[in-house]
C-alpha cells in the first residue's frame, strides 16, 4: 500500500512533464502516451521489488532537476 502511495503522487508530480518531454523528443502523442505508460509500469516494478525502508534521495533530487 505504501508502494502504491509512493507511485500515485510520482505519478502526479511527474507524468505531465514527463508527457510533454517525450512528445517533444518524439513528436508523436501516441509514441509519447506510450512512453509515458511504459516508465510508470517500469517504475511500478521497481516500486515493487524495493524494500519498504528505502529511500531514494538521489533519485528525487536527479527527477527534480
């Protein structure tokens, strides 16, 4: 539950951007809804196979930038 948490506000705080970033690169909405998709289910994954007391730092300061 706490994973999903983690993954719903990612989600929120990041997809838009991310969304847009790819559409950019692509020049598709298709290929850039796609790709989008395809890094959450990825992150999803990930999320899972953490442990719950990790905490990834690097990773939000690298995201934010």
């Amino acid at each position: 539950m706490r994973n999903q948490l983690k993954l719903t506000n990612l989600y929120k705080r990041y997809a838009k951007t991310l969304y847009f970033y790819l559409l950019k690169l692509s020049g598709s909405p298709q290929l850039a809804e796609d790709l989008t998709q395809e890094t959450f289910v990825r992150a999803t994954i990930s999320l899972l196979e953490l442990p719950t007391t990790y905490q990834p730092h690097g990773l939000i300061e690298v995201g934010g930038s």
